[in-house]
C-alpha cells in the first residue's frame, strides 16, 4: 500500500467535500456533513489538515479548525480503505503539526476512532449527550 499524506491546500475544496460525503453516506448523517464541511472551510488550520492519497484517488482526509483552540473537526477514510492505518497516519500528521493541544468530538457510536484516539495519546476528558470530547495534550 503505498499511500501520501498531502496538505489541504493541495486540494480543491469541492473534492474534498466529494470525498467525505462518499466516507459518510448515511443518508441521516451525509447533509449535516455536508453543511458541516462548509462551515470547516472557514476556519481550516491548514497545517494540520489533510489528505491522503492513494495514487491519484484521494482516499481519506483530517480537517482541523481553529475554534477556541485547534480542534479535528472531520476525520475519515474510504470504506474499503479502513483498517489499513490510513487514519492513523491523518491523526498523526494533525498531532506532529500542532503548536498546541487539539480536542475531538467523537461521537458515542464510534468505537473504532475511540480506540484509535487512545492508541495514539488522546484522552477523553468530557461526555455531551452523543458524543466524548477528547484531547491531545502537548508537552
């Protein structure tokens, strides 16, 4: 698997919209995503967004947002292209380019990226009705 982490600048912003509504197709979540990501353009922390290629298919993407502090505000890859580290290396790339703490909703459902948050330093430090709030703590 030869996969490249690219930043978000390299990418035009409707593909990137096009890639996270194919990584989230249900049809209850695919509009608030897509009202989300526009919203996500707006404030996007460039240095720790991006996107991971697969050739020339985009296959996966992290976007970062300044609110109140750097936050994930979208992280996610391809269904066929899960399970094979890919969004290990998205949250690792938003991890070793932050110059501060960076927190996550994850929603309570979504076990795999709980785990994965964990693996990789995060902690869960709060819980809202549908979702943990989790933070990475630089030293």
């Amino acid at each position: 698997m030869n996969i490249e982490i690219e930043p978000i600048d390299s990418v035009d912003r409707d593909k990137i919209a096009d890639l996270f509504h194919s990584i989230f197709t249900d049809p209850d979540v695919h509009w608030d995503i897509q009202k989300s990501i526009k919203e996500s353009f707006k404030d996007v922390m460039e240095d720790c967004s991006a996107v991971a290629w697969k050739g020339d298919k985009p296959v996966g993407a992290i976007l970062t947002v300044d609110r109140d502090g750097l936050q994930i505000d979208h992280i996610g890859v391809l269904q066929n292209h899960r399970r094979m580290g890919i969004g290990r290396m998205l949250l690792r790339h938003a991890v070793d380019n932050a110059g501060e703490d960076i927190t996550s909703r994850i929603p309570k459902d979504n076990q795999a990226v709980m785990e994965l948050m964990e693996e990789e330093g995060f902690e869960k430090i709060d819980e809202e009705d549908k979702y943990y709030l989790y933070r990475y703590k630089l030293d």
